[in-house]
C-alpha cells in the first residue's frame, strides 16, 4: 500500500523538482497532495526552470502551470506519513508561513522521511529541524544549512544524501539519486522481474 506524501509548494517553485517528484512518486503508487499557502486544489502555481549553463549561478526561466490538487487549509500534518519540498524561490517564501513551518517540525519531530532538493533546504533551516544533521542543497545555501547547526554535504550535483528520515540533494540533475534514496526511506519496493 502506497504512502500518503504532502508536497509544500509556491509560486516559482523548480519546475522539475516539482513536477518530476510528484509524477514519479504517484507512479509507483504513492499519493502525493501538492498545497501552497492561501490556495485551494485546483488553483495553480507559476514554476520556474532553473538552468546551470556556465553562469555564476543558475540562470531562471518561466515553467509551466502546475495544479494544486490539495487545499492548503484542509492539511493536517498527521495525515500523513512524508513531507516532500522542492527546491526553487518558493523556500525562502514558505519558510514565513507559521503553518508550514508547524508541520515540518511535526515531520521531523515524527522521524517521518522528509525530502528536500536545491533550496528546499531553506525551508528546513527556518523551521530549526536539521540541527546535527548531515544536509545537502543547493551550494548557496551551505551557509543557511551551516547556520542552522547542520553539517553541509558538499556533493556532486547529481548525487543525494541520507541522514535518518532527511534525504537531500543540491538539485533536480540528483533526482535518480534522490529519488531512490526517499523510495528507500519510505520503505518502498520495486522488484524488476
């Protein structure tokens, strides 16, 4: 039986750490209910591809809608069994938002895996919960991490790291990496015959 994951997003979150999770993770039969502060399902987001083409840092392009198919209001943290953060500028918005911040402490005060690629790091840093912890984002985050007493895993960009229930990853080139890892946490078996 397939995990219920809760997806926190918003507005320019990572089009492929947002939309590549949530497809992938239905597909091997987990639920996953995608909600943004102040919005009902139905509603959309704008998302945003961030590229790495030999700039300083990445460079940011206009993605696709993505629908919400969970009301914001309607989430109890209880509900379910893993917490799911893209990367992209949605982080540092959300990690204002007191609910958010409420159920990421509930996440991992329950030992619940909890995923976070790029700058959702950022999310984990404000809600005081990776303290201890080996945590990988995106490199301009190191210091955030670093602040929030977290040790920084410099990796390669396509590669994630697991900590307990924490599975991250500096950005969308690890989700093979990533991906596999929280699959791993969930408990989640895929047998090739």
């Amino acid at each position: 039986m397939g995990k219920k994951i809760l997806m926190i997003v918003g507005d320019f979150a990572e089009d492929y750490e947002t939309m590549v999770p949530f497809q992938a993770l239905q597909m091997v039969g987990h639920t996953v209910h995608a909600v943004c502060p102040g919005k009902k399902a139905g509603e959309q987001i704008a998302t945003a591809v961030h590229d790495f083409e030999g700039h300083q840092t990445y460079s940011e392009k206009p993605g696709h809608r993505f629908t919400l198919n969970a009301g914001f209001d309607e989430v109890r943290a209880e509900d379910y069994d893993a917490l799911l953060v893209p990367g992209g500028r949605a982080p540092e918005y959300l990690g204002m938002n007191e609910t958010v911040i409420g159920w990421v402490q509930h996440f991992a005060r329950e030992n619940k895996p909890i995923a976070a690629v790029c700058h959702g790091a950022q999310l984990l840093a404000a809600a005081g919960v990776i303290r201890g912890r080996r945590v990988s984002a995106y490199p301009a985050c190191a210091v955030e991490v670093e602040l929030a007493g977290a040790s920084y895993a410099r990796i390669e960009v396509d590669q994630a790291v697991t900590d307990g229930c924490f599975v991250t990853a500096p950005a969308w080139p690890a989700h093979p990496q990533w991906l596999a890892q929280f699959l791993q946490v969930l408990g989640t078996r895929i047998t090739h015959e």
